[in-house]
C-alpha cells in the first residue's frame, strides 16, 4: 500500500518531505529529514541529534537508541 501511494505521488510529480521522529529526553519531539539522516555517518548523527537535545533540554542525552 506504501508503495502503491509513493508511486503514485511520483507519478502524479506531487513531492513528499519523509522525515522520523527524534523525542528528546524532555519530551520534545523533533522531525529529522530522512534525506539528512541517510546522508551523514552514524557517528554525525549522533552527534547532531545530541546537541539538539542540549539546545531543547539544558542537557546531553545519556544515550541514543536508533530502532
């Protein structure tokens, strides 16, 4: 069904923004573009997604689960 939909946005020239959700440790939930995410290392990413949850919370994450 996904893929049926995603074609037929291609098809019809209609572009989509995918993006996965990122919730800081305060509860915050951020939108990261997946684009960005496929694009980085896994080390920049963590990296990045640490220091946006500094900047929403005051404080570094003890850890980042990737499921």
């Amino acid at each position: 069904m996904k893929k049926a939909f995603i074609l037929g946005m291609v098809f019809l020239g209609i572009s989509s923004v995918f993006a996965f959700p990122f919730r800081s440790s305060c509860g915050m939930v951020f939108q990261i573009n997946d684009n960005y995410a496929a694009s980085v290392p896994r080390a920049q990413l963590t990296q990045t997604l640490s220091a946006l949850n500094f900047n929403a919370c005051g404080s570094f994450p003890a850890g980042i689960v990737y499921y």
